[in-house]
C-alpha cells in the first residue's frame, strides 16, 4: 500500500512540475532554495530566479508581486528588464498580479530579454523608458502576452468551404483555428512595393461542437489544407492597466527591417486600459515598426483610454526599385478577431503628414473604432467587417480592402478620400459600405476635387482573386466640406476615376471588376452648393443604380 501511495505523490508531484514549467519560457528557471530573493543569468543568457519558502508565503497572501520584489532599480538608469521578466515568470507560475511602483523609471536596454505576461498586469503610474538605439533583436517584444494553453493540430479536417458554418469535428472548448493553403497565392501586391502575393490563409472561431461563428466567416474555399492549428480561447479576461511609455527611437539603415519592441498580444481575452506610448529621439533615418501594439493570432482584445503615437515616415528603396515611403505603425494587427479601440487617441497632429499612419492590419476580422482620433485606419491584405464610429480620422483617412459590411458612423473624416479602396490590393471590398452621421473634410480643407469612394483598378494585373466594388453603398446623412475647392470644381463625386483608360466598350480587362450595383443617398449636402455627381468617368459606372431618397 505504501507503494501505492508514493506513486500517487510521485505522479502528484510530475504533474506540479509540468503545470509550473508550462508558465516558464524555455529561458527561465525557478527554484526555491532559503535566502533572499535573487535574480541572475548565466552566459548563454538564461534567467535563474530564486524566491524562498517564507518569500513565496508572502506573496501568495498579498496576491500580487512588484517589479522592486526581484531587483528593479526603478531610476530611470538601470537596466530593469532581467528584474521586470523574472517579476512576471514567478507570477506567472503562481497566478500573481504584477504591480509596477507607483513613481519608479524603468529603463529598459535593447537586450533580447522578453517579459511574458500571463496574469493580470497594473503598470500603475510608472513609466518605462524602451531604448531602441542598440537592440541586439529587433524582433524580440519588450512585453509579450500569452496563454498558458497550448495550440494543437486537429485531426480530420481536409477541406473548407466559403461561409461553412460547421466543421464535424469536436473540439475542447471554444478554439481559435488558423488554415493555409500554401498551393493558393493570394494578395499578389501591385506598384512600387510589388510581390508574390502569399499563402492563403484564414483565422476563425469554432465551438466544441465545431460550428463557426459566423460573425466572422471562413472568407476563402480551401480545397486543400496545408497547415491548420487550433488554439483554446481563455475564458477570463487578462487586464492590463496603467503606465507610461517612452521609445527612444533606432536609429538603423532606413529600409524594411521592421521593429518589434513593444507590446505583443497572443492571448484571447485581453483588456489594455489607460496606457501611454510616447516616442523621443527620432532622426533623419531610421528603420519602421511594426506596432508598438501589435496583436495577432488571438480574438476579443480591447485596447480603451490610450494614448499612442505615430513615427517619423522615412523613405527606402521598394521592391520594384523606385523611391517607396515605408509604412510605420504604433497599431498593427494581424490574424486577429474582434478588436476595437476605445477612447484612444494619438500624441501627434493627425493631420501632420510627416508622421505615418498611426495603424495597419492584415488577415483580420470585426475591428472596430469608436471614439477614437487617429490619422488613418487601414486594412492592407483584407479585413472582414470594419467599423469607425463616434471617431474622426486625419490625413490618411479610411484606407481599407476586404469583405462584409463596413460601417461608417458619426464620425468626422479629414483624408483625400472617404474611404479609399487600395489599388496595391485591387481595390476590392466584397459587400456593402454603410456611411450615416458623418462629416467629410476633403483633404483635411486644401484644394481637391472631392470624391467619396477612391481606388484604381486596371484589369490588367491578377490579385490572386476576383475584384469587387461594394455592391451596396448607403450614404445618409453625409455633409461634405468642400468649400476650398479649385475653380473648375464640378461637385464631389461618389466616385473617382478608377480607369481613365476605361472610356468605351474597347476597353477589355484581362481580370475584370466587378462593379458597384446600388447606391442609395439620403440628406447629402455640401458646403459649395453643389450636387454630389457620380464620377469622372460616367461609362465605368453607367449600370451603377443611384437612388436619392
């Protein structure tokens, strides 16, 4: 019988272990031998904490661990990170809050050292000083927010089809499920910053039963599955509040070598609230980032009360050997679902046209802005279903390709256009735009012929799908401010010129578009007086039906 029960204590014991190893990156270990609480690393770079037993006691009844705990200076001087990540191991692997001190500066050198954070997180009033003058890699986040679940490769799974809404397979629980088609190329990009296009691919939800959400919908068929993954969503919500950020900019070669030195989210079920980004130290020169936050492989995060940052727009060499601006971004997004940003704003002018646009995404479904003033929103390869509401939006406007229903609602627009579909892309936006409530500034009030829906699209270069117009645009209550507008000013069109080659049947498009079938106006005014009009080029948009209600 004693033998029966030391197995018991044996098993009991592997399975601690491995629960507690699964909260620790593969560079942390922790032990709990007597003594003070040290933290220290050896030369390949691995991080070895130490907490005793009486250490350990206090915390689990205070609940909570402070960055101060485990060795951080907080003076604005000394490097915190080792400090910083072994605060977040350790409660990590006992279910602790991590506290910043409330006055404490932390600064963090550019060393490949990334705190993971798996529980609920209060910044506090501290700020944290990021120096991106010396990073040995520029891929590695400052923060990085995970689960402690586990993707898996679900079995049985060999094809999908376009808004399936059941797959016959179980699963867990709710899961987050990433496919590829790697034999499918898709978004083959156009213009100076010309590609290859890539896999296909798609992120969606299923339930244990296997059934899709479908508020967010399988968007492509894949009649072969080369790659799937399924990731469990967490069920509780991981907060993170408070604290203050500053980047001390790079200061490398301008070219498409992007920065991740931020705040990465890889957890469903996150909440940022109240957070400050704030960039000093920017140059003539300097490499882009890639999101200050930057969320991706994950669904429902809301990032609410925040204050971020657009950089310095630099200029590089693109792809087809011309002269290319580099996108730069403190948001980005990518392969993610349900994200919106609330009551957040930018530090900078949104209307300074030296900054980039504050955000970019790719592969992501149900964004939403609202109450939020940024320089632009943009959707690069494709989002399903987008919302802007309550916002105003500056230079860079609404820049989006896609599917579903995109949603415009009282909110102010200062850009070229209303929304802009890109032509790197195709132009293409698969369902309806619905525009109410809303003020149109035309280029935020400089000289411009005005028109609502801008892109352009040749029919000459394959996009790796079929491109479409919304077939359904509904604009009410829209007033545009044109009243600084050029002399031989017609009236803004709902339209622009998408072809000017594009004049009589002559013209055949080896890919061709599928245009707009419907557009329905009512109580559309403009400060000029003058009508809105269809477009340019009245022999593209001819079979458009325009009702005015």
């Amino acid at each position: 019988m004693k033998y029966v029960i030391f197995f018991f204590l044996l098993l009991a014991g592997i399975n601690l272990a491995n629960g507690q190893a699964k909260n620790l990156p593969d560079d942390v270990i922790i032990t709990s031998e007597k003594g003070k609480i040290s933290v220290r690393t050896d030369e390949t770079g691995k991080l070895y904490i130490n907490v005793s037993p009486q250490d350990a006691e206090r915390f689990k009844k205070n609940g909570v661990v402070r960055y101060s705990d485990f060795g951080a200076k907080g003076d604005g001087k000394t490097d915190d990170i080792d400090a910083i990540a072994a605060t977040h191991a350790y409660a990590n692997q006992n279910q602790l809050l991590v506290k910043a001190d409330e006055s404490a500066t932390y600064y963090i050198s550019g060393k490949a050292r990334t705190a993971v954070i798996r529980t609920d997180t209060d910044f506090n009033t501290a700020s944290f000083i990021i120096d991106d003058t010396d990073v040995e890699n520029r891929n590695a986040q400052v923060f990085l927010v995970n689960s402690d679940k586990q993707t898996f490769m679900p079995e049985g799974i060999t094809s999908l089809k376009r808004n399936q809404e059941k797959i016959d397979v179980t699963f867990p629980g709710t899961c987050l499920l990433t496919v590829t088609d790697s034999n499918v190329r898709r978004y083959i990009r156009f213009g100076p910053n010309q590609n290859n296009g890539a896999p296909q691919t798609d992120i969606f939800i299923v339930d244990r039963n296997g059934n899709v959400d479908m508020d967010a919908p399988i968007i492509w068929d894949f009649d072969e599955i080369t790659a799937i993954k399924a990731l469990p969503i967490d069920e509780n919500t991981l907060i993170i509040t408070g604290g203050k950020f500053t980047t001390i900019a790079n200061q490398a070669e301008s070219k498409y070598t992007y920065y991740s030195r931020g705040i990465g989210i890889r957890r469903s079920n996150v909440l940022v609230d109240g957070l400050e980004h704030h960039v000093i130290g920017e140059k003539d020169h300097g490499a882009p980032y890639g999101g200050f936050i930057n969320v991706g492989d994950c669904a429902y995060v809301t990032v609410r009360n925040t204050t971020l940052t657009g950089h310095k727009t630099y200029r590089t060499i693109g792809s087809a050997g011309v002269p290319v601006s580099m996108g730069t971004y403190d948001i980005s997004l990518g392969r993610s679902l349900n994200i919106s940003f609330v009551n957040c704003n930018q530090t900078n002018d949104i209307n300074d046209r030296t900054y980039w646009g504050i955000m970019g995404s790719n592969y992501c479904k149900n964004i939403v802005l609202d109450s939020c003033v940024f320089s632009r929103f943009d959707a690069h390869m494709g989002v399903a279903n987008a919302t802007v509401r309550n916002s105003t939006l500056g230079h860079m406007g609404i820049n989006a390709i896609g599917s579903g229903t995109f949603t415009v609602e009282n909110s102010t627009i200062r850009g070229s256009r209303l929304i802009n579909l890109r032509s790197d892309y195709g132009s293409t936006w698969r369902g309806e735009f619905i525009i109410r409530n809303c003020v149109f500034v035309p280029a935020n009030g400089k000289p411009t012929i005005a028109s609502l829906i801008s892109g352009s699209y040749s029919g000459q270069h394959d996009f790796g799908y079929t491109c479409y117009m919304p077939e359904r645009i509904v604009i009410e209550n829209l007033h545009i401010d044109d009243s600084n507008h050029p002399q031989d000013y017609k009236g803004p069109a709902i339209f622009a010129n998408f072809n000017s080659e594009m004049t009589n049947d002559s013209y055949v498009e080896k890919f061709p578009y599928v245009k707009t079938k419907e557009v329905i106006l009512k109580n559309v005014t403009t400060v000029s007086g003058k009508a809105l009009r269809l477009s340019d080029n009245l022999f593209m948009f001819k079979d458009v039906k325009v009702s005015v209600e």
